[in-house]
C-alpha cells in the first residue's frame, strides 16, 4: 500500500505486482518490465494522478485504475488478465493508445480479456494484438471484447490494427458504440480465399 504524495517508478525487468489499493497522487511510471494491478479495491495506481507507460513497458492485471489518465508510448504493452490467466483490467479515468501498442490476450477455452475504461479512449492508427493461448488446446474465444468506453476518439478506421497469434487472421475488428471487439466469423460461414 502506497501513499502520499509520491512519484512511483517501475523500472528494469522483471514483474511488480500491486495487490492493494494506493492512495499515492503524484505520478506513476512504468519504464521497464511489467507492472500487474491485481488490487480488489479503490486504486492500484494511485489516485487522480497521471500514469505513463513506456515502449516495452506494460501494463496489465485484473484490478482497477482510478488515475485521471493512463497513457501507452508507442511501443507500450496492455495486458489484461495475469501472467497465467485471462481477465479485465478497469481503467475510470482516460486512456491513451500510442501508435505501436500492443494488446496481449490472453485466453483460456472460456475467458478471454477486456478492458473497460470509464472516461474517453483514444484509439491509434496501427496496434497489434497478440492472441496467447493460456492452455494446451484452448479453443479461440468466439468474441473478444478487447476494451469498453463511453467515449471513443481517435481513428476511426482499425485496418492498421492486426491479430498476431493461431488462429488471428479469422477475426474481424469492429469499432461500435462504445465497444472495440475482435470477433470469428459465425458457425458454418464458408470463407473464399481468391
């Protein structure tokens, strides 16, 4: 548990986890490795603050952020779920993309991730989403509903975004009201490849 008024900085490799909630409201950067929110309640990463997070960096985990912004360089990694399970991680402040961003998710035969984000989500032009089977022989998730937001700016057209992973080039992206989804083709659709 963090508090005060502190900047927190992860750096180097390796994997930090915050499990509690931290009531720290100066800044939080990740710089290196990987920084998992796995807290329960209130905030993983302070509050009413700005959280950065830098090209190789990510940032992931099943908790909740209530910092004001959270903003992705391009390069920077969102990860939501842990490093062995699928899961959400909620944003209630902004969220800023960069161009470059990668998703990775992580699915089971039953869950796969999201991320919910309660204030406004800016889109880039190009992002890559890693599909990372959790399990031998896991079936691909039918719909993936990579984020939620009541406000989503930015591109409008996600053709520079691409799905890397078995099986990622079946899915279709679609940008809808206040939903971003990557889903397969229905059942019984019989695909042409000329």
């Amino acid at each position: 548990n963090v508090r005060d008024n502190i900047r927190v900085t992860k750096a180097g490799p390796g994997t930090q986890i915050f499990s509690g909630p931290n009531n720290f409201t100066e800044s939080l950067t990740v710089s290196g490795g990987t920084l998992l929110i796995n807290n329960e309640n209130d905030s993983g990463t302070g509050e009413e603050n700005i959280v950065a997070v830098e090209a190789g960096a990510t940032l992931g985990g099943t908790g909740t952020s209530l910092s004001t912004n959270v903003a992705f360089a391009a390069g920077a990694v969102i990860s939501p779920g842990t490093t062995n399970a699928a899961g959400t991680l909620a944003f209630g402040g902004d969220v800023v993309l960069g161009e470059g961003v990668t998703y990775r998710a992580n699915y089971t035969s039953n869950t796969s991730p999201a991320a919910t984000v309660a204030g406004a989500l800016s889109l880039p032009a190009s992002l890559t989403i890693a599909l990372t089977p959790l399990e031998a022989n896991a079936e691909l998730p039918r719909v993936i509903s990579l984020f939620t937001s009541p406000s989503i700016t930015g591109t409008e057209n996600v053709s520079g975004w691409q799905i890397t992973g078995e099986g990622g080039d079946r899915y279709t992206i679609t940008v809808s009201a206040g939903a971003i989804t990557a889903a397969l083709p229905p059942r019984g659709t019989v695909i042409m490849f000329q």
